[in-house]
C-alpha cells in the first residue's frame, strides 16, 4: 500500500458542494434525483434541461423538483458568474492534477478490463480505456485510504455493475481521472468522483454516489446522484 501521504492531500483539491458540474450543458429525462447543488458554466442556464427550472427571485441561482439543493448558471446575477467561474476552473484544476499523478502503484491492471477484481488503495494509470462488465468491482481500504485512476481513453460501466465499498471505505475518496468518455450501464452503481475531460452518460436507471464533474456535458436518463 502507498503512503498516505502521496495520495491523501488530493483529497482537499476539490471541495464543492456541487454534484453536477458541467461546461457545456445537463439534460436529463424521466424521473432523476440529483442530491445537491447543479450548475453549468460558462455556458448559459437553457443548456440544462428536463429540469422545469425555476428562478429565484433574486435570479442568483434557479431550483428544481428534481434537485434537493440549488442550481447554477454563468448567466444568472452576481456573484453567481463569479463563483460558476471558480468552480470550473477547481474542476479543472482537479482533472489535470490527477492527470499528472507520478508513480503508479499499478499500470495497465488486467489490460484495462478490471471487472470483478478487489481494488487496493493507490494511483491506477492505464493508457487505455477502462471496461467494468456486470461483475462489478470491489474497493477495499479504510476510511482515509484514496484511490486515483488515470484513465487515457474512456470509462464504459456496463449494464448492472456494481462498485462495491469493504473496510469503511468511502466514495468520496475515490477519483476516476477520464481523458475519453464515462457511460454507466442501465441500472449501474458506481461510487467515486468522476472527473471526465468529454462526456459523462448514465443510462437508465443508473446510480452514482459520488460526483459528475464533465468539461463537455452530462447526460441522465433517469438517475440518482447523491453527494458522497
């Protein structure tokens, strides 16, 4: 196991109350349960649809059925285009810092198809995309044990995955570095922080525990997304 001290620092990169985060849009359909704060930036508050948004009368941020806490937009009145804006550069501070991770613990584990396997805590590289079938995985640590995965190409979560916590591990120690696309599978359940430099798509009925943090857009299709 690596020393904490080499991974646990990165844990503090990226606090926010945001559990959706996007620059170019979200759009969901069905019935999608988001547990916390939504916003986009530097696009406008019309690239988030499927949401019936309603304004607040002070127009610094908008609310939803859908939505437990607020939503934001770079168009919305100050300070809200000030705080879109430091959000999504901490967003992309975050990408590149765990980008630039050095000194893997494990490299091309099982060539890039991890299912089924137990994950110890450490920093994962791939230069490859990263598959998780219906066997799902497993993550064991403590509650301060971090996982880091860099992950080239993209994500693909299949239909009915499902991430598995042992030991108190906990997901918002978990961070899923993805330079391609992440898609969750129909009905998935997947734990951890996914920092995605293009897309973020969950199909139907897919779950995440964690955060959606996409340079390009989110997609749902009748999710749950809860704060880790």
């Amino acid at each position: 196991r690596p020393p904490r001290s080499t991974l646990f620092p990165y844990t503090t990169l990226f606090r926010s109350s945001f559990v959706i985060l996007t620059e170019t849009g979200i759009t969901t359909t069905g019935t999608t349960t988001v547990v916390g704060d939504m916003g986009v930036s530097p696009i406008a508050a019309t690239a988030m649809t499927g949401f019936g948004l309603i304004a607040d009368s002070t127009n610094t941020f908008s609310t939803s059925s859908l939505v437990t806490e607020k939503i934001y937009a770079a168009d919305y009145a100050p300070p809200t285009p000030t705080k879109m804006t430091t959000a999504i550069s901490d967003m992309e501070t975050a990408f590149t810092d765990a980008a630039g991770r050095k000194t893997p613990n494990f490299i091309e584990l099982g060539g890039g198809d991890i299912s089924g396997q137990t994950l110890l805590p450490g920093l994962y590289k791939w230069g490859t995309g990263v598959l998780i079938t219906n066997a799902g995985i497993t993550l064991a640590g403590g509650p301060n044990d971090v996982w880091i995965f860099q992950i080239a190409g993209d994500l693909i979560v299949n239909n009915a995955a499902i991430f598995t916590l042992v030991g108190g591990a906990q997901a918002k120690n978990i961070f899923w570095q993805v330079s391609g696309k992440a898609t969750l599978g129909t009905t998935a359940d997947v734990k951890g922080i996914i920092l995605s430099q293009t897309l973020i798509s969950m199909n139907t009925g897919a779950k995440l525990s964690g955060r959606a943090l996409a340079q390009t857009a989110v997609t749902l299709i009748a999710n749950t997304i809860t704060a880790p």
